[in-house]
C-alpha cells in the first residue's frame, strides 16, 4: 500500500485567476463512480447557476481504455499519468474517483498543489491515511484551497428533506435508529475475484464500501456523533475464482454494529453484499418521541412521516413525494411528480462543492468529517476482532457546513 506523503505547512494559493476564467477539472478513475461523476460534470451547468468549469482531462491507467472514455464521457482529454496532471496550470480541481488505497497520495499531492478536491468515499484505507489527508485539507484549507469527501446520499432530496424535520424537531427526541445497507452482487460463490475483495486494496469489503455510507447518514441526519460501538463481521465466501485459480477473500461479505450516540440515541447498522434480492437497497428508520421517519433508497424520491402529535384517531405514515420545487435541490429539475434518480445525487454533490469554491466556504461533508467515519469504521474492526467488545470512542463535533438548495 502507498504511504502518503506528508503534508507541507503551506499550501499555494488556488491556481487559477479572474473569476470570470473557467476552472479546468481533472477527473482521476473512469470505472463505475468515474462514469457517475463525469455524468454529473457534463450535465451540472445546464440545471444549476455554478461557476464556469471545464471538464478538462480523465485520467486512468490503461491508455487506450481511458481515451475512449473521456470521448464518451465528455472530457476534453485523457492521460496515464496523474502526477504531471495535477500540477498543469490549467487544473483548478482534481476528482478523485480510483480505488481507495490510492485516495490518500493523489489528494495529499493534490491538495499541496493548490487543488481544489473531491475524493469518492470512504476517505481512505486505513486512519493513518485519512488523517493524513484530513491534515493536509486543514493546511490547504488555510490558503482558500477547499476539499470534500463524496457522500452522495446527503444529496438525496428526500434525506436532506428528513435532515430539515429532524432539525425542526418534528420528531421530537430520537430514541433510535435502524439503518440497513443491503445488495446481493456477492451472493453467488462463483462471482470472480475484484480489488474489492482484496485487504491491500479495498481496505475492507462491505464494511468500508456501504456501512461508511449507512453511518455517515445517521450522523448527518440527526447532528450527532459516536461514543461506543459494538461490531461483527462476517465472511460467507472465504475463497473465489481468480485468473489463477481460487484466491483467498480478505474482506468480510457483512458487517453488524451498533452505535451508541452522543445525545443517547442508539442506531443499528447492518450491511451486505450477500442478501439476496437486494440490489442497493439503503433503508432508514428514525424514530423519536413525536414522529418517525422511513427511507428506502430503492424509492428514493420518497420520504415517509408519521406525526405522533396528531390526535390518535388521524395518525398513519404520510407518503411524502419529493418532487416540489420547495423540497431541497428540486427547482431545478422537473415538474411536481416527474421523479429524478440516481444520478441526480452526484450533480447535487457537484453543485455543492462548485458553489463552495466561489464563496470561499468550506463544503461539507469535510475530511474531518470523513474521518470521524474512517473512526468508526475502525472501531466496529476492532470491536469484531475482540468478539464484539465494547469500543469507547471520543464524540467528535458534526460540521454546521449548510446542506442543500
């Protein structure tokens, strides 16, 4: 595994000039969550009022695989070599889309160049790592350079929607929380060996890969941190067909955990890339002492609410469609009740971090807060390590940074 470099105590100025110059963007990783972000860059700027951008160079390993992409993708060019990309005068901001073992120098190297960074979650392999970067994000942040971690559900409209109910108080004191992360792209034993399925690479399996997601949303949603934390992982599948044969799975196929919080909520967690049926069903249950919120990522423009102050005889869940233009990043999408997808989270989170570079704010979510997570990801390994032990943690204060349209 790469070690990252250390951060310097100063970082230059962002590198580019008038604000009316477009920033040049480099995207590094083409794969799956390159293609999701490159559809984000290409159609940000025909929805949203951001700065002028160019979508500059891609970035990837494979010369040829890489130039078709950034054809495809609508980059003006590709290249092999992200070293001598980001220190191109022309490169104002560096999206960092390639496996995680990579993250920590490309965004350290980056960052020290006066880059403006997006990195894809989870910040990186391991806590040495990610503080690492959340160091040089400090530095550079000093120098107006900005830096975000991709937490891309944060810009699901109907979880920013339940985030302002949860603030208001509309459900009152939170007791707990059920969040459950779900797909099945594992379930078969004969499914081939990946990076992901490899420690050196992947860091962890669905641990790393989905709970970090599950996790950072009960911290966004209810402004709260973690305190204790029990853990269980589990591999189903310790071995798969590779290109010599069976290789040893080093990651774990699902993980449990519960968290203790801060305000004295308590939330489960679980995870898993063996449930069968599941495609990528991230489920959300909120409940407090004066209403309850449901989420299900597989109808993600839907957000249901029980109020428990109504009187007894009129209580139900309300189905609440989130598609007005008074629901968060909706006005500039389409009419009342023609839904939006996937997708739309990244050009949300696109939006976002064009819209923090020109005021100078800082975006969130932070490395800081991306290493809060990188905490608790840590702990759950280390609670299932001891045979679910109990594992303190220090509460870490949540950004106030504002979220949505």
């Amino acid at each position: 595994m790469t070690t990252p470099v250390r951060p310097s105590d100063q970082t230059p100025a962002p590198a580019h000039g008038p604000a009316s110059d477009p920033l040049g963007v480099a995207a590094i990783g083409y794969a799956f969550m390159g293609k999701a972000h490159s559809n984000a860059w290409r159609n940000v700027a025909s929805f949203f009022d951001v700065p002028a951008f160019e979508q500059k160079v891609l970035v990837g390993r494979d010369a040829e695989s890489v130039a078709a992409a950034a054809a495809k993708y609508g980059w003006a060019e590709s290249a092999t070599d992200w070293r001598s990309v980001i220190e191109r005068d022309d490169i104002h901001i560096v999206d960092i889309c390639a496996p995680g073992w990579m993250h920590a120098e490309i965004a350290v190297a980056a960052l020290a160049a006066g880059k403006h960074v997006l990195v894809e979650k989870p910040l990186a392999n391991t806590i040495a790592e990610a503080e690492a970067m959340t160091a040089a994000a400090a530095v550079a942040r000093a120098n107006g350079v900005q830096s975000m971690i991709g937490f891309n559900y944060r810009r699901v409209p109907a979880l920013a929607l339940a985030r302002e109910l949860i603030a208001e108080g509309r459900l009152g004191t939170v007791r707990h929380v059920r969040a459950a992360y779900l797909q099945d792209w594992l379930s078969d034993a004969e499914s081939p060996m990946t990076w992901r399925l490899r420690k050196e690479t992947a860091g962890s399996g669905a641990l790393g890969d989905i709970a970090s997601h599950a996790i950072d949303q009960v911290l966004f949603l209810l402004g709260d941190a973690v305190t204790e934390v029990t853990g269980r992982l589990h591999t189903f599948v310790n071995r798969r067909p590779g290109a010599d044969g069976l290789e040893d799975v080093t990651v774990d196929d699902a993980a449990w955990a519960t968290l203790t919080l801060a305000s004295g909520a308590i939330a489960s967690v679980e995870v898993s890339r063996v449930a069968t049926g599941q495609k990528n069903s991230l489920k959300l249950e909120i409940y407090g002492d004066k209403g309850t919120i449901l989420f299900d990522l597989e109808n993600l423009n839907e957000l249901g609410f029980l109020d428990a102050t109504a009187p007894v005889r009129e209580q139900g869940f309300r189905r609440i469609l989130v598609n007005e233009p008074e629901h968060p990043y909706l006005e500039a999408w389409w009419p009342q009740g023609h839904i939006i997808g996937w997708e739309h989270t990244f050009t949300h989170q696109i939006r976002d971090f064009l819209l923090a570079i020109r005021d100078g704010s800082q975006p969130s979510p932070s490395f800081e807060e991306g290493l809060n997570v990188q905490h608790v990801l840590a702990a759950i390994e280390e609670s299932a390590a001891a045979k679910s032990s109990l594992i303190q943690l220090s509460p870490k204060p949540t950004s106030t940074a504002t979220e949505g349209a």
